[in-house]
C-alpha cells in the first residue's frame, strides 16, 4: 500500500463473496480439490474476488464480515426470517472454517457476532469509523445500499470477474432514483424473497419504488392513504402490521456490541506466513495476488 494515501476502510461481506465463488465454479461441475480431498474451489475464488477488489480500490485497512449461524434477533422477530433457504452444499461447508483461517494469515481480521448477521456487522463498523475515514463495502448484496453516506460507498460485485457498481448517494439515486433510508421503505412494501418475508402482498418493487419517491416514506403513505389507488390502499390495510414488521426485519442494525481495533485492520501481508496457508491448500498459484514471489 502507498505510505502517504489517505486512510480507508474495506468492509467484506465474507459469505456472499464465499457463495458467489463457489457457485462460480460448482455450477460447471468441477470442484477444486487438494490432494487428500479437501474442496477448496470456494476459498480459490473468495481469495481472487477479494483481492482483485482491494488491487482496484485500493484500501489501507480491510475486516472481513460473517454472519455467525441461522439464529438471529431477526428469527426471534419473525420465526420464518430466512427459513426458505437451502442447506449448504456438502462440498462448502468444510470451506467456512478453512476460508476464515485463511484470510487470519493474511492479516485480515474475520468479525462477527453471535445473534447479528454480517450486515449487521458491516453497518455498526461502518458507522463507527467513517467520521474518520473513508469506508468501502464490498458485498453482491444490495440490502447494503442502505448504508450509503457522504463517506461510506458500497461496492455491489457484477456478473463477470472484476466487474463492479461502485454505489455513493449520487450514483444510487441516478440509477434507482432512491436516497439510502428509502432503500429500507422500499423493502418493507416489496418484501424479501431471498430472506423470506413477505411485506405487503401484491406489491411489487415496482409499485413500492413509485409509492416512496412520490410520498418519500412508509409514514408518507400512510398519511396520504386517501390518494392512493383503492386496490393500493386496500393491500397496504389489510397487511399493515407485515409492512411494519417487514420495514424493521430490512433495516441493518447499526449497534452491535462488538470490538474493531482499527490498527488491526491494517493490511499488511505477511508473505511467509500466507505462503505457507496457500501451500497447506494447495494454491500457491495464488501467491501472486499478494505479490509473493512463487518458484517453480
């Protein structure tokens, strides 16, 4: 890294990056392994996804987010919160662990509290320290625009290696014509399939956006249920209490009790020690990334 740069922050949504790369792969059929087995085609990805966006954007300090199990404050809510989703594949699932022990010997720090997602996690951090610093957050995710302000940007990763939307208040409102808190609104009307809640039934993104940017909140419409249409109007009636209930299961919570020494952070990578990683999984291809020098 460049001594004199100014400070900046990368928050990694590790387990969208995890998925995505191992999704990448798996889907062609062919599954990285070492020698005695072991699958690591997710790590082989995360690894270049993460550092392809550190090369580009060029950060001093990178934490990498996980979420810490299926139970969370959001299923105390909600008991259906996320209860559509699969179970991991067999082939993934020895790769969270490893893929956290790998990014430790890179120097990078793997947060996460027990009972908060990683999102969570992300939020609280990027609030704490973007008074002083700016703050990246690289994710697929794009529940995390929220998080938008003067000095936080999220990076959404695109279809393609490399490929990027780079998300600040003015980018994001240019392209879907929403501030960051009219992201959380949006949700509560749409719902989440993904995550498995419903908002308000029979509204799609469609509607929910042109309902926020006319009346700019949930409470704007709601003080204006007159002037809806009366198909709106009736919808949003009958399943009001799921709206409220939607809106704060797609809000991230910002203070999670959890400690983040920032010099920690500092991405300093220790070749030997990340050499010697990438040798035990049989990757150490991978060395250049970090600007190892890799005999034959």
């Amino acid at each position: 890294m460049i001594s004199n740069q100014q400070p900046s922050l990368m928050l990694v949504d590790g387990m969208a990056l995890l998925f995505r790369a191992y999704y990448a792969t798996a889907s062609s059929g062919y599954i990285r392994r070492t020698k005695a087995g072991v699958p690591t085609n997710a790590i082989y990805g995360f690894l270049r996804y993460m550092w392809d966006a550190i090369d580009k954007f060029q950060p001093t300090h990178v934490a990498c987010c996980w979420d810490m199990g299926s139970k969370t404050f959001r299923t105390e809510q909600f008991a259906a919160y996320k209860g559509n989703r699969a179970e991991a594949p067999d082939d993934l699932i020895p790769q969270f662990s490893l893929v956290r022990d790998v990014t430790e010997c890179l120097g990078i720090p793997n947060l996460g509290v027990v009972g908060y997602e990683a999102d969570d996690c992300i939020g609280t951090l990027a609030r704490r320290f973007s008074d002083s610093m700016n703050v990246m957050i690289l994710s697929g995710d794009h529940d995390l625009l929220q998080l938008v302000n003067d000095s936080t940007s999220v990076i959404i990763m695109k279809k393609g290696h490399g490929n990027y939307m780079h998300y600040t208040a003015e980018t994001l409102y240019a392209e879907k014509g929403l501030s960051p808190k009219q992201v959380i609104d949006v949700k509560g009307l749409m719902g989440d399939t993904s995550d498995n809640y419903p908002g308000v039934r029979g509204i799609g993104e469609k509607t929910a956006v042109k309902l926020i940017q006319e009346y700019e909140s949930v409470e704007g419409i709601l003080a204006n249920l007159d002037s809806l249409t009366k198909g709106v109007r009736t919808k949003i009636e009958a399943d009001l209490d799921m709206l409220h209930l939607s809106r704060a299961l797609a809000e991230i919570h910002c203070e999670v009790p959890m400690e983040c020494e920032l010099d920690l952070c500092r991405l300093n990578v220790d070749h030997d020690r990340a050499l010697t990683k990438l040798e035990e999984l049989e990757m150490k291809s991978l060395g250049y990334l970090f600007g190892i020098a890799v005999g034959s």
